[in-house]
C-alpha cells in the first residue's frame, strides 16, 4: 500500500506524539500514518522535500476571533491559516447562545480549520465592541446550559470578559454567572482581565484549577505582577494550583515588561494564544507564529513553545486523539516553518520593541492530509479600519502604519531574511 503523501527531510517538533528530530511524516486518508526516519520516497504518491525546515502538528490557538461579518472581532480563519499554520481555532466567546447556531452553520460548517468554542455568558456574545456583560438580563445561565447541552461537539468552554469596559457596574456577578454555568456543564471556564475594577485578586479568588485565566502577561491594571514587576502571592497561589495561564495577545494583553518579569522569575506560560481578531491582526500580534518568536527571544525552548501551542491547548480542549500532534491515527493536521535567524524587532501591545534572534515563518499548512492554498487574509470590517484604541502609547492604526513602513511586520521580515539566505 502506498500512502498518499510524504514530507521528507524536516526537522519534527512534536511534543505531544514524543517527537524531536529528523523523520519522514506518512498521511494516508487524512491521517497520520507514520512518524519514522527513512521512509522511501517511492512509497508514497506525493512526496514534499521539507528539507531545512521544521515540521509541527497544526498550531491550536486557544483563543482567537472567528465569527466573521457577525461580531466586531471576527475574522476568517481560513485564509489566515493558509499563511500561518494555524489548524484549530478556538473561538474565545464571540458567540453567545443566542448567536450560536450561526456561528455553527455560517462559519464552522464552512471553514476549513477546526473550529471549536468557548461560550460566552453573555447570551449576545461579541457582537459589538464591549459591555456585552453591562445588561445582566443577557447573562442567562438556564439559556446558557441548554445551548451547551445541545452543542456538546462544539462548545467546549464558558467565557467570560472581565473588567469595566465589559460588565459596567456589574462587578464580580457576570463572573459568578459564568462559574455557575461551568460547574453545571461541567466545562473549563476562561476569564479575561484588562482594566478593573474588579481587581484581579478577586477574579482569582473565584476561578478553579483548570479554568484559563486569557491576558495573563498583560500589563494593565489587572496584570498579576506588581508595579516591581514581583508576581502576586495570590496570583502564584492560583497558577501553582492549576490555573491555567494563557497568552491572549490581542491588542491589550501582551506586555515584555510583565513578560520579562516573570520569565526572570522562572515563569512560562501554559499556553501561547494570539487573541487573533479584527484589530489584532494588523499588528503587533499579527499571528500565532509571530507570537511564538516572542517567547523564542524570551529565552523559552523551541520544543515548549510548540507544546504551548499545540498539545497543551489541544488538552484543554479535550481534542487531544484527534489535534495537536504527530500521533498515528490523529487528523494529519500540520505546518511546515521556517525558523529564520538574524535580528528581527518584535513589539508588545505599548509599542515597546525587543530584537529577536529568531523569526518563526510558515510555508505550507495542511489540513486533513490536504494542503491549503496560500491565500491572502479578508479586507479588514468597516469599523476596523480607523478604532478608536486607548491602550497603545500612540494611535493604534499609526503604530500599525508605522510598523508596515518600517518593514517590521513578519511578512516583510520573513522576505527579507529568505532574500539574505539565498
Ligand atoms: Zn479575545
């Protein structure tokens, strides 16, 4: 029997199949044949010469966007994967039980990716911007479990975002909703923080081992150092026990000054998301691979980067058998990079630069044995093209402009080093 396609000659990075080092991939019928060295090339119908490059399961974003053309974040996932080795998409809660059923039939039935979901508590989800937990009437707990209930393939977690721009003068109650509703539906729940009140001691207090606390390396006034940079005892209270912290990048989230903090305190993330949405997109998070090469430079082995990024959260998920690694037998999901070295500025979410010695690129995304064509992402939403942003040190779209012209984002920095390699 001849399997249907062969990658030869890459270096594999699979923690959760157990592998790190030189070998030949098998697909046959879009799964995961064989992981070995030294497999001919005549024994399979296609052959890819993946020499010089790395070869990883599918990335799984824990967090991202994906309700496109219905919420104010959404983007289309399946275009972004093209260019980025992104295969399974968790929608952080851009949809609500009252959206839902749309989400499933006009953007998971559609994509090509894996699509699965965190709920949102809020049963109108991310339609607009923000305060979709300000109007307690939406944060229906019985609505919410009977969608969970009848969605078990797809929903997988309970989201809610926490801080004023989102619950207004609720306080702690959407966060004591959404526990509710996770311990009924026995589902990990994921808790945003950015600016209080409430406060971040508070939000800990109420979530469990197992639940995600998203934003974690954020450098707003919900962050989980101190203003020395020194975590909070009940903040490593709360990971120690086995909270699961998780990146969110996003445009609010990602600080290399709490990051740096907390690795020089032999802190790592669990997981490394991107909060990949309509604003995001366009800078400084760009992608789950840009992402990646910050933890690269912030010092982070490769091999645990690429767990952050596949296995771990494929666990969280609960799709483990089938995402997130090399395993025989799992859905021959995969991505194909170049880890490019030189000197490359990375920036957080302030506009502070860091130069990274290594820029992780992809060049070929396969999804179910099947490569996808590269194609360029959607035209940004109408009210995406000039936000209004308070976070950044300056306005959001001229950081990103800037940032284009200089020929800091990855695409021109990928061209760019593969110009200098020839
Ligand atoms: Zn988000």
């Amino acid at each position: 029997m001849r399997f249907d396609l062969l990658i030869r000659g890459g270096h594999v990075v699979d923690p959760g199949g157990g592998h790190d080092g030189d070998f030949d991939v098998a697909i046959s019928d879009g799964r995961i044949a064989a992981v070995e060295s030294g497999i001919p090339a005549g024994s399979a119908f296609q052959v890819i010469d993946a020499t010089g490059q790395l070869v990883t399961p599918g990335l799984v974003d824990l967090h991202t966007h994906i309700f496109h053309k219905v919420t104010y974040w959404g983007v289309n996932p399946d275009p972004v994967a093209s260019v980025t080795g992104v295969t399974t998409w968790n929608d952080a809660g851009s949809a609500g039980a009252l959206t839902l059923p749309g989400l499933r039939e006009f953007v998971v039935e559609r994509a090509r990716v894996r699509i699965t979901a965190f709920l949102n508590i809020s049963n109108i989800g991310l339609v607009g911007e923000n305060y979709e937990c300000a109007n307690i009437a939406y944060l229906d707990v019985d609505l919410f479990r009977r969608l969970a209930n009848r969605n078990r393939d797809l929903v997988r977690g309970v989201k809610v975002r926490m801080g004023t721009p989102t619950v207004g003068d609720n306080g702690l109650e959407p966060l004591v909703r959404a526990r509710q509703a996770a311990e009924e539906c026995e589902l990990p729940l994921m808790v945003h923080v950015a600016f209080g009140p409430p406060e971040v001691e508070e939000v800990l207090a109420l979530m469990r081992p197992g639940d995600i606390l998203t934003h974690c390396y954020t450098g707003l006034t919900m962050k989980i150092v101190d203003d020395d940079g020194r975590l909070h005892e009940f903040a490593r209270r709360a990971w120690d026990s086995g909270v699961i912290m998780d990146i969110g990048h996003g445009t609010g989230s990602f600080s290399f000054e709490t990051a740096e903090a907390l690795t020089a305190a032999g802190r790592r993330p669990d997981v490394i998301s991107s909060d990949l949405h309509q604003l995001s997109i366009n800078g400084p998070a760009y992608d789950l691979p840009t992402c990646m090469s910050k933890f690269l430079h912030l010092g982070l082995p490769l091999r645990d980067v690429v767990e952050a990024a596949t296995s771990r959260p494929a666990e969280i998920l609960g799709i483990d058998r089938e995402a997130g690694s090399l395993r025989p037998g799992s859905r021959a999901d995969l991505a194909l990079f170049r880890l490019h070295r030189g000197r490359f500025p990375l920036y957080d979410i302030s506009g502070a630069m860091r130069e990274g010695e290594e820029l992780l690129a992809n060049t070929l995304t396969i999804v179910g044995g099947r490569p996808l064509e590269r194609l360029a992402p959607d035209p940004p939403a109408p009210w995406a093209e000039d936000p209004i942003w308070p976070y950044a040190q300056q306005p959001f779209t001229q950081q990103q402009k800037t940032l284009r012209e200089l020929g800091h984002t990855p695409t021109a920095m990928a061209a760019a080093a593969e110009g200098g390699e020839d």
